[in-house]
C-alpha cells in the first residue's frame, strides 16, 4: 500500500491524463528447468509505475529491473519491467496451488492489470508407465505397440523409432500411432521386423523405453502340383509321379512348414506294342472262267496293337490253272450259285429286322411315356417295386424320395478348368460333377452308416480337406430335379435347389457346411473385415440350370456411404476371389445377392465356398456385437468367475459359445445385448461396478480390461472375450448383484445389471430354439417347399408374360419389397420363379401363405387353388 501511494504521488512528467495503461507485453507461462531462474517481464504505456505481484503479494521494488522509453508513433511514455523467479520461490507454495504472477500499471487516470503467468518446475520421470513388449506376429497381422510415457510437465511427447529411425505415419500409410501414443501397424510386412522403441521427451529431458523385438513370420504354402512324369517304364507296370514345394510361400522367420507330402506317386501301366501275324492260308478257290484260282489270309493271328508292325507281304495269293476243270467250267451254273446266295442273305436280314422291331415294342410297352426318359432318376428315387404313376395322376407331384433306398455315383471333373488341359481326376468319388459321357452305377447302403460314409468320402478328396470332420456343422443330402433344403440346425444357414434347378435324369449328392474360421485362411487386407460366416455347398462341379440361394447371417449396419461391401468365392487352387460387389452392378449372372437387415441371400449357380467382407469408407461405419455373459452354475470354491463374450452378432457364433459353455458347466446370465462397434481405431473395454464390498472383491489390478481393436475388427477370432475373477468373502455368500460395463474408448457403452443366485441351477435362456424344433438338416422334394408344386407353376405361368396394365411379375416385386432387384430377375428366364423362391428362402419354415395369396390377389391374377392351399395351412 506505501509502495502504491508513493508511486501514484509522484507521477513521471509527460504523462498524458486522460489515458489508462495498456499493455504491449505480458507476462507469459514458464518452465523453472533444473535450478535455472525465469524471467518475467512486462511493457505498458502510458505508464508512471508497473509493478509485479505474485500468488497475491508484491513483489519488492529493488526485485524489478525497469526500462523507460518513448513510443514514436505516439510519443507516450513506455515502461518496461522485468522480474527474476527461482526454484525455491515456486517450491515454497508446492502442492499448496500452483505459481503466479502478474503485472498492474500505473497512469494518472487508474491501474490496468495483466494477464496471469503460471511459473512451474518441469520434469521428467524416468520409467514409463507401460511399455512395448517383444511379439512374433503372422504376416498381414496387425500389431498394436501400447506404450504410456513417464509422468512429467510439460507432459512429454512420443516418437517412435524403428532400428533407431524416426517412424513418420505422414510417409507409410501401414502405420498409425494412437492418442494413447500405441504403434498401430495395420497389418505386418517383413519390412516390419525390427526393434521398436518408445521416446518420450519434453524441455527437460528425453527418456527411452525398452526395446520390443517384434518379428514378422510368413508360414509356408505349397506351390501348385508340376505335371506328373512320364510312366517309369515303356512296357507293362511302372510308376509316374509328380511334385510340389513350400514355396507359395517359403516360410521365414520361424513360420510353420507345409503339412503333408511333396511328392505323390501314382500306378501306371504303358501297353506293350504287338506285332501282327499272318493266320493260315485258306484253301484255293475253284478254278475261274479266266483259268486262275486264289487263296487269301489275314493279319490277325496276332492283329497289330498298340502300335506294333503290320504284317508284311501279300494277303491274297493266285496263280493259273489249266486243268480240266478249267477248260470245262460252265458259266450259267456259276451264275445261278451266285444268285441263290444273294437271295438267302436277304431273306436271314429281313428276319433280323422283324426280330428287332418286336424286341423293341415289348420293351417299350412295358414302361410309362413319362418315366422312359429319366429310367435312372425312378430307379433313385423310387422302390424298385413300385410302378411310377402315369403322367394324369395329380399326386407325382407329391411323392416323397426314397433316400436310403438308392444312391448314385457318377465320375467326372471335380472342378471346371479353363487354363489348361490337366484336370483334377478322382476315379471312385460321389462327389464329382454331372455325368456327362459315363455310366451310372446304383448302390444300397443303410440310413445309419451313410452320414459317416458320405464324410469319409468328403475328407479323402484334396478340394475337401479343410472342411469339419464330423456332421454337427454340416447337412447334406440327395437331390433330383424336384429340388430341396439343407440347413444347418441353429446357424441360420441354409441352400434352398428350386425345382428344376438340376437336370431332369440327374443325381446329385449335395452337402452344406460351416466353417471355424481359425481352419480357413481368408486373407484380408486394409481396413477390410469378415461380415459373415465362411459357408461351403457342393460339390463345385454341379450343374445348375437355376440358381441356388444359399442363405447366411451377417454382423454389419450396412449403408452405401459408410460401407464396400463384396462376396468373396474360393477358387479350386485355394485363392479367394471377389465375384460380386453388392450396391453396384453385376459383372456376371452368375452371382447375385440380397442384403437384407440380419442375413443375406445369395443367388448362385456355382457352388463352392463363400464368405461376405466389407471394407468401411468411414469412421461411421459400424458392426454389430452381441455380447454374451456366462457364470458357473455352481461355485465349490471362493472364486467365481463370469466371462463377457464379445461375438460377431451371428447366429452361428453363438451357437459355438453355447454349446463350449455347455461343456464349461456355466449358465447363461440374462439375454445377449447389441453393441455397434465402430471403425475408429478405439478399443473395447470392460469394467465391473456396484458390487457389495461387504460380500465380494474383485482380484482384477486394473479398473478395466481392454480388448484390442484388430481382433475385434478382423473377425476372424470369433470367441473373443474377457473373464472378472470374484472372490466371496463367505463361503456362506450365494447372491452376487454387480454391474458389467461395455464401452468402446470415445463411444457408447451397455450396461449389464447381474443379479443371480450361485446356488440355483440356472438353465440356458428361451431364447435360444433347441436342435429339435429346427426341423430335418435335408429335405427333398415338395416337403422343402411352402408353396405347393401345382400352384407354384400356375403362379409362374400366370405373372411371366406381360401383363395389362402392368399385371406381372413386376408388380408382384413391388407388393413383397423386391422391387430393388428388379433388373435382376428380368434377367433370369423366369422372374417370377427367381420371387418365389427367394420367398421360399426367406419364409421358411414359418412363412405365412395367406400373405403371399393376398399379394398375387392383388396383382389382378388370384388363383383359388392357392387360397385353398392357404387356407389349409392356417
């Protein structure tokens, strides 16, 4: 206060009266390094005094260095003051509040205060609160390097190094480091094997983590097979054999060699050349008119094979004869010799003919009109003793196969090759393509052995070998032109064949399987994710005249802005090919597919091996999880466990936790919950709350678990999940009330409210539709199909040609919201059929057939058959 009184009495002359002070400089935050002093300073004009107070308190007047000058733009008065602040001035208020100082000007006309500067002692810690940790990783892989650095002011930034080089993410798009300062590689190169080091540093100092070795290791594939060699030996038995090298690709780095045989052998016999031999002379002819006679021979004794010499010399020999019986042959009674012969070797063909004709007529009267054409499809599918009906019986339509009766093999190509004359032969498989010149053979085998039959035929072919080895993730089944269903109980996977899908006369045993996606190498590159299951039908060489529907779950929220998605398709040399791009136009009609909110439906007249990748064009871009929680159903000890799954939002998933927690012993704990993960690079994490710390205490360190983002995003590790270990304080403690919470970093969360009784044996939910009420993994014929047979074709022959007024297909489209796929179905020779049985696909086996009557009503081209039928069903 005597400081302030003094310097107002006392004003500098010069001074302009009228005018308070601003500031031309202000005080501005420092760092104290080490026991280094700072300096403050400050210029106001006009200004008779400045001085600085502290935290409150002035600071004494010989503390202040001050500097007067004149401002030649407006000739006031300037003054400038600094000041000197130490480490023990700012240590004495540590942890008290934090070090501040700031300026107050002077004029005769009022004081001006200026901004507050905060003066604080830097530092840096010396060991990082996490650090990067040594990993060995496949190629494509991605890596996150999580690394927390030392606590310190100002806080510290991080760099990476790579072999001691500076990684810069503006040069190599592969690399992104996160907010919490983690090395994310999207997916591993070999050029990412190195040491990977975490720099902090700040104006203090600048620290060092440990180095993380991480080394990139490519397991080895094995090239195609080269040509086999010629046969051993050029006559008889020998042996031919062909080969292959893990070099597609050679394993580096540790990673695992090729499994199986370089080298196969295979029998061969080369037949040996056989040269022919004249038979005997045959006896010498009767002298001729011309006076000689003739003998003849052949070459067959033996005839010449497999490229053996002709035989050489004449084959007829003749010479003269000048007996009496030359000279007293008589013409006429030759000639009359000659014509009796003729007319006996008419008469025997004549008789051969008649002969034929009535064989031929017996047979055929013997068998229907419509069963002559297709006599291997009645011997399938039919009992032997049983005559077929004729073609005015309404009930053909209706008669349900026989499978366990018949089933037929055929040979052929098991996968159709345009680049090259080798083909993949397999001599005695069921699971070739249609017949095309061979013959049909028909076996007998009981109901019981031939699901373990037809997987022991499945497993020996080389195509095949990565499909499951048993029957609880596949269906399979025998099917003719009448079409069929397979579904895989509890997946939500199904292949519908429509009628006339296969070849009148032919059988095909077709099989539907799901597979673990750990078995099945599906490469993914970029940001690009496995939306669906990875689901194969067979065999591959099937020929459909119609396309199959192969129905399947999917996890995405799909939308044109956020999302490319595309169906990939696995060639027979193993490599995964995109066939389709949904949302764009078709490059084939082979291929089609309708995505629909939580399956889709892919028309095909291919079958083979299919999975849905999506690769997101945004950060909005999300897929669902279903996230699943499971407890014991008992708890012997103090420990307790409840482990949170987090599932691609799929049925078949979930049917694999089930049936793995079955055989845990656990229960699940209330119904699965939705949450949409999104593409932003953040983690999920979980945490657990509101538990009784009077009964139980969590033995987890952390306030959360963390699941990483890649294993989430890829999809392909489908029973990802994180266990909360719980110790009762009780033995005597049976109730356990918590809350489980489900968040991505920056995002939004789900709550789980548990509330269970340990000692009650908590069954599974409701919610899941046991095995039992699913239905039959095969059906063949008319049971596969809501619609009747009749009415279907009536329904097709009605809606196909152009109707008035727009009566047809078209409008049938619109009334079932098809009508996006239009363009589509025009395609195809049937478009109504292609409706129906997508409608088949979609609705069985709870569609409503009232619904569809209703809409075929409405189309102007109601059939009463088919509210008959309807109302039947209701």
């Amino acid at each position: 206060g005597a400081q302030q009184s003094a310097t107002v009495a006392n004003p500098v002359s010069g001074a302009s009266p009228d005018l308070l002070p601003h500031f031309q400089l202000e005080p501005e935050d420092v760092y104290i390094v080490k026991n280094k002093a700072v300096s403050l300073a400050c210029r106001a004009t006009p200004a008779t005094q400045i001085y600085f107070k502290c935290n409150g308190e002035w600071v004494h007047q010989g503390d202040h260095v001050i500097q007067h000058s004149t401002d030649r733009g407006t000739g006031l008065p300037v003054m400038e003051v600094r000041i000197e602040v130490t480490r023990q001035q700012v240590e004495k208020i540590f942890g008290l509040e934090e070090y501040w100082c700031q300026c107050v000007a002077w004029s005769s006309s009022g004081t001006t205060k200026s901004q507050k500067a905060f003066v604080r002692i830097a530092y840096l810690r010396k060991n990082f609160e996490q650090e990067p940790t040594a990993r060995e990783v496949s190629i494509e892989q991605g890596i996150v390097l999580p690394c927390r650095p030392p606590e310190g002011i100002p806080p510290a930034e991080v760099e990476w190094l790579r072999n001691e080089e500076l990684v810069d993410p503006a040069l190599d798009a592969n690399v992104y480091v996160t907010p919490e300062h983690s090395l994310v590689l999207r997916q591993a190169r070999l050029a990412d094997t190195a040491n990977y080091t975490c720099v902090a540093k700040n104006i203090v100092a600048r620290r060092r983590s440990a180095s993380a070795a991480i080394t990139v290791y490519v397991n080895g594939g094995w090239s195609t097979w080269t040509q086999w060699s010629g046969c051993s030996t050029s006559c008889g038995r020998g042996w031919q054999k062909r080969s292959r090298t893990c070099t597609n690709p050679t394993p580096l780095n540790g990673g695992a060699f090729c499994e199986g045989q370089n080298v196969q052998k295979t029998a061969c016999t080369t037949l040996c050349p056989v040269d022919g031999a004249w038979s005997e002379w045959s006896k010498w002819s009767v002298c001729g008119v011309e006076c000689t006679h003739w003998r003849s021979r052949e070459c067959s004794e033996p005839a010449p094979r497999n490229g053996g010499q002709e035989c050489r010399g004449p084959e007829l020999d003749t010479r003269n004869c000048t007996s009496e019986l030359c000279s007293h042959a008589t013409p006429g009674a030759e000639d009359v010799a000659l014509y009796v012969g003729l007319v006996a070797v008419a008469v025997c063909l004549v008789l051969l003919l008649l002969v034929g004709v009535l064989v031929y007529c017996r047979k055929k009267g013997g068998l229907d009109a419509d069963v002559a054409d297709s006599s291997i499809l009645t011997a399938g599918f039919q009992p032997v003793s049983i005559k077929p009906s004729k073609a005015d019986n309404p009930s053909l339509l209706t008669i349900q196969p026989d499978l366990s009766t018949a089933t037929m093999t055929y040979q052929g190509s098991l996968c159709p090759r345009q680049d090259g004359p080798a083909k993949l032969q397999l001599p005695n498989g069921h699971l070739l393509s249609p017949l095309g010149t061979g013959r049909h053979t028909l076996h007998h085998s009981s109901p019981a052995a031939e699901g373990a039959d037809f997987v022991a035929r499945l497993s020996t072919q080389s195509y095949f070998r990565s499909l499951p080895r048993g029957t609880n993730n596949m269906a399979y089944g025998t099917f003719n032109f009448l079409g069929g269903r397979l579904m895989i109980p509890n997946t939500g996977i199904s292949l519908l064949i429509p009628p006339d899908a296969i070849p009148r006369g032919k059988i095909y045993e077709v099989y539907l399987t799901l597979h673990k996606q750990e078995d099945v190498r599906l490469p993914l590159a970029g940001c690009q994710t496995l939306l669906s299951p990875i689901v194969s039908c067979g065999p591959p060489g099937v020929l459909l005249t119609r396309p199959a529907i192969l129905a399947m779950g999917h996890c995405v929220e799909a939308s044109a802005e956020n999302w490319s998605i595309r169906l990939k398709k696995q060639s027979c040399e193993g490599t995964w090919e995109d066939v389709l791009q949904l949302g764009a136009e078709p490059c084939t009609e082979l291929y089609y597919c309708q995505l629909e909110a939580q399956a889709c439906y892919i028309f095909t007249e291919q079958l083979g091996r299919f999975a849905l990748v999506g690769e997101s064009l945004s950060m909005a871009a999300s897929k669902r999880l279903k996230l699943v929680l499971f407890a014991p159903a008992t708890c012997p000890s103090l420990e307790y466990n409840i482990r949170v799954y987090c599932l691609s939002d799929t049925q078949d998933v979930l049917k694999e936790v089930i049936q793995l927690e079955k055989q845990l012993g656990g229960q699940l704990i209330g119904a699965p919950r939705v949450l949409h993960f999104k593409d932003s690079y953040h983690n999920l994490r979980l945490s657990i709350h509101d538990m009784p710390s009077s009964l139980w205490k969590s033995k987890l360190l952390a306030s959360y678990q963390e699941i990483p983002f890649y294993h989430i995003w890829s999809g392909l590790q489908p029973f990802l999940h994180c266990t909360f270990t719980l110790e009762r304080l009780s033995p005597s403690t049976c109730e356990l009330a918590c809350k489980i919470w489900v968040w991505q970093v920056e995002g939004d969360g789900q709550s789980f409210t548990v509330n269970f009784n340990i000692a009650k044996d908590t069954r599974f939910s409701d919610w899941l539709v046991p095995d039992s009420e699913v239905g039959a993994p095969a059906l063949v014929g008319p049971s596969a199909f809501k619609i009747p047979f009749l009415i279907r074709q009536k329904i097709i022959s009605s809606l196909d040609p152009p109707g008035t007024r727009g009566a047809d297909w078209r409008t049938l489209a619109q009334k079932l919201n098809l009508d996006s796929h239009l363009s589509f179905f025009a395609s195809k020779p049937s478009p109504t059929a292609m409706i129906l049985n997508l409608w088949e696909a979609r609705h069985f086996p709870n569609g409503n057939l009232s619904q569809l009557a209703a809409a075929v009503a409405e189309v102007g081209k109601q059939d009463s058959a088919l509210f008959a039928v309807s109302e039947a069903e209701c």
